[in-house]
C-alpha cells in the first residue's frame, strides 16, 4: 500500500497499518534542516522527507509575475504575508528578518471608503507558474499531495490595515472590511482554480488557512466571523469540493466555537491543531467531532518539542495514535519545527521513520 493509499484510508476513518505522520506543511526552518540533512545523511530535502518517512508532500507555485522590490525573494511559498519574498504583492514592505517571518507597513491604514479598499493594487492570479507546479506534484504520485497552504482573509487584512483598525472597522466600517474580503477572495479564486484546473489529476487537497484566534479565544466573536469570512470561505472550499478533491484549513488558536460551521462548508481536515489552546486537545476534538472530521497536527511544539525529551516525545506519540486507532487523525506537530527543538527531539518525532 502506497503512502497515498495508507493517508485516504485514514481520511475515510478506517485502520490502517499505521497512523500515517507528515512533516508540518513540509518545511522546518532553516537551521533544524541542516541538522537533520547532516543526521540522517540527506542529499538534500527532498531526501530529507523520504529519510523521515513523510507521508504528504506539499507544493506551491512559483512566481513569475512583475519584479519584486529590494528585500523580497525570489521564490513564493504561498500567496500570503509570513513570507519577505511576497509580503510586496500585497503593498506591504518585504519582511525584515532573513526567513521572511515580519512585514513592515500597513498601506490600508488610513482607508475610510471602500473606494479606497477598490483602488489599492491588488496583485493578478496570473502571476504564478501554474504548469511548473504540475510538474512539481507529478513527481509525487505515490504521496498525499497537498497544493496551496495559509491564505488568509482577517489575518491580511490585519496586515494591510494594522491589527486594531481591522477588528474596529468590522463595527464602524463594515464596508471596508466587504470591501477588502472581496478583492481577496477574488484573487484566491483566480489562483485556487488555476491550481486545481491545472493541476488536479496530480494533487489530492487544497490547503487553506486564516489565523483569527488567540490561545484562549477567537480575536472577534463567531458572529463576526460568520458574517465578514465564512461567505468567502465557502466559495472557496466549493471550487475544492466539485473537483472531488480533500479541503484542508489552517487556523491557529482557539477555533473550537467555529468548527461546525467549517463542516458545514465542506472542511475535511483541520490543522494544526494547538492543543495548548482552549479546548483544542485531540481528546476534546475527537469526542466533538472525530466521525465527521480530520485532524492533522497536534504534537505539541510550544513546550514539549523544545523543552522536553526524546522519551517523551515517544510516549505522547503513542498516546495520540492509540487515540486515533481507527484513522481520522495525520500525526504531525502544532506548528512548524523551529530552531528551539533540539536535534534529539525533531529526530524522536520521526523515529519509526528515519532509516
């Protein structure tokens, strides 16, 4: 049975010969890479996941649109804000630390009209190599391909806007806030249907993502959620769900009261799940809502990953997947693995895989 094969039987919630298990998103940072190239004698990374037994490969287009700005990269992960290189196809300054996780500037900060929401540049979904990302996914037909990943809506918007206008202009302004949902939502549009058009016999989800919570709640009432983005979320899930293929969605936080409203728009798997935040435990997810959804993540990177051991790293793994015995569940970390998670622990997340 294929790698492929093993993730879909757990989609469909049935047992399979294990829990299958993925590197978060597919990417590390930079410098828990290299270690783990030197460990494991990785060629390079793509190496890297096949010695870690990566169940997913992710991909992403490339960029081919206009000349970026000073500071920007040459490469786009994914059409969002956490990286330097595409910080600027927004109208936002690239990023001022070297892996791009920073943005300078706020170019909708002074809006007050939906015209001006209109008139700001917005970048063209025709700037990405769409055929180049079909020959990335075909050579990965024994794998879970999963397209696209963090697309947000609130979490831009917050970023073109600045974090306290965006929350106050859904009560003072709410015309802005539309406004801005619609011109997002029309370029993810344009890109998710390219992706799936282009590239749908390769790949088997598409990835979303918006982060609108805290640790211990969400940023905005559900209210406000359902009324300002659940709307656009699902069109976008619907371009998805006629293809036949898997929605995934990204949203870090306490997301827990707006889950059924993801099922009821077409989620398939939700990920990363923080188990540190308010009511987002496997056990607690799984007693909610484990018939109807998939959990992918959830080994948990703020306080086990960094400051504990190898041997308890092993035994939260053996908890989560006797939990999730019976499929419904693609163990993987909360969030990205980052420079803080000693050698011996990354490589005790990927023990039974490592060879």
């Amino acid at each position: 049975m294929t790698k492929k094969e093993q993730v879909y039987k757990c989609l469909d919630h049935l047992p399979g010969d294990t829990v299958p298990y993925d590197v978060y998103e597919g990417w590390m940072w930079p410098g828990i890479t290299s270690k783990l190239m030197k460990a494991t004698g990785a060629a390079d990374y793509d190496d890297l996941l096949g010695k870690m037994g990566a169940f997913c490969r992710w991909i992403t287009p490339y960029y081919n649109g206009p000349d970026l700005p000073a500071g920007a990269k040459d490469r786009i992960a994914s059409p969002h804000t956490m990286h330097s290189l595409n910080s600027s196809i927004w109208g936002l300054k690239p990023g001022l630390k070297e892996h791009g996780l920073s943005t300078a500037g706020h170019p909708l900060a002074n809006a007050c009209t939906a015209d001006e929401i209109e008139k700001h540049p917005w970048p063209s979904s025709e700037w990405f190599d769409y055929a180049g990302l079909y020959k990335q996914a075909e050579k990965y037909a024994d794998y879970f391909v999963i397209a696209g990943g963090f697309s947000p809506l609130f979490y831009l918007i917050a970023d073109l806007c600045g974090m306290e206008k965006a929350l106050m202009d859904m009560i003072n302004r709410p015309e802005i806030i539309e406004a801005a949902v619609d011109k997002i939502t029309m370029f993810y549009k344009g890109y998710f249907s390219k992706i799936i058009e282009i590239c749908g016999e390769n790949i088997d989800a598409i990835a979303f993502g918006d982060d609108f919570a805290s640790q211990s709640a969400m940023l905005m009432s559900p209210e406000l959620w359902r009324k300002f983005f659940k709307p656009a979320w699902r069109e976008l899930f619907e371009i998805v769900k006629k293809r036949g293929l898997k929605v995934m969605f990204h949203s870090c936080g306490s997301v827990f009261k707006v889950i059924p409203d993801l099922l009821e728009i077409g989620l398939d798997i939700l990920y990363p799940v923080q188990p540190k935040a308010t009511s987002m435990d496997l056990v607690t997810l799984k007693n909610n809502f484990g018939d109807k959804l998939v959990f992918y993540g959830g080994l948990d990177v703020q306080e086990l990953l960094p400051f504990g051991n190898p041997d308890e790293i092993r035994r939260e793994i053996v908890r989560l997947t006797k939990l999730f015995g019976n499929g419904g569940y693609i163990l993987s970390t909360s969030h990205v693995i980052m420079e803080d998670v000693p050698l011996e622990n990354a490589m005790a997340v990927y023990s039974d895989g490592i060879k």
